[in-house]
C-alpha cells in the first residue's frame, strides 16, 4: 500500500498578521514554525519514508527539510505544489479585503469556480497540484511519500483523492505543521 503524507508548512508571521500568502510570497517560518516542523518531523520519525517532495517556497522547504532530515533524505522540489496564486490579494490582510480570500473562491460564476483577480481559481491549483502528486507517485506501489504544500494546495488534493467536490473546502480545515494521510 503506498501511503502519501500531506504536510501543510509550519507557521509563519504572515500567519499571525492574518496577511494573504499566496504563490507569489516567499515568506520563512517563525520561531514558533521552526518549532511546529521540527515536532512535525518527530511525529513522523516512527515511520518509514521513501521520499520528501516540497513546494519551492521558503515556508514549505523549511519544513520539509525538517522532515527529511530525521530519515537521512534530500527534499525534492516540485514548482506545482506551490500555493494557490492570490493574484491581486498577495500580502494583504484578511481585514482589507473584507473577509476570508476563501469566501471569493466559491462564488458561482455560472457553474465554474471563479478565478481570484489577476491569479488563479480552485480548479486550476487542484489541476496543477494533482498532477504534481501524480509525478511524485509514478510507479510506486507502495512505502510512504511526504509532500509539504500549503493550504489551499492541501485541501485540494484532499478533495481529488477523496472524489469531493471543490465546494468541500469550505468545511475542511488544515493547521500549520498538520499532517494529513491517504
């Protein structure tokens, strides 16, 4: 059985600022998420793990390599699990555009996702995201395979590989430094 095992970075201070950190922030971790993904890495440590892929961005690297350092492995970067692309809404707070990046997500333009202004939709980050995992899972039938990620790119896969509609994530949440299983 191959096990894959999604990991959301550890926090960040953009976290704290509740300020919008897309695709287009290279943002590092925080004490307190240096902390949250070396514990991360311990929680993992019990298991056996094949390889660590990560999204280029700082945040996620970070963590990964707090991962793969316990398992002795090099952390494979992979450009398609960045964040959703917040387009115009990158490094803004929550409070200066109203509310939640995530209630501009669902809005139903006619039957497709719409598509955050001057980045992307939902539909687009799970396309590109999938087909990430896909390329990292080729030919393996089984062990376990990390991916750290971000929020929205998470949930998405999530999504995918449960058969959940988009509009699912609207209910589903993921913490900094989590630990999702498929």
């Amino acid at each position: 059985m191959l096990r894959l095992v999604l990991v959301r970075h550890g926090e960040t201070s953009w976290n704290l600022e509740h300020r919008i950190q897309g695709a287009g922030s290279d943002v590092d971790l925080s004490q307190v998420g240096k902390k949250q993904a070396e514990c991360t890495g311990d929680a993992l440590k019990r298991y056996q793990l094949d390889a660590v892929y990560s999204s280029p961005l700082l945040r996620a690297h970070e963590t990964a390599a707090a991962i793969a350092r316990h398992h002795g492995l090099t952390v494979a970067l992979e450009p398609d699990l960045k964040e959703i692309d917040a387009g115009d809404f990158e490094g803004r707070t929550v409070e200066s555009i109203g509310g939640a990046l995530s209630q501009f997500m669902f809005t139903d333009k006619g039957g497709k996702m719409p598509v955050l202004p001057g980045g992307e939709g939902l539909d687009e980050l799970q396309a590109r995201a999938w087909s990430a995992i896909e390329r990292v899972v080729a030919g393996r039938q089984s062990g376990a395979i990390v991916v750290v990620s971000h929020y929205f790119t998470i949930l998405t896969v999530i999504c995918r590989a449960l058969d959940f509609p988009l509009t699912t994530l609207r209910r589903l949440r993921t913490n900094p430094a989590s630990i999702s299983m498929i």
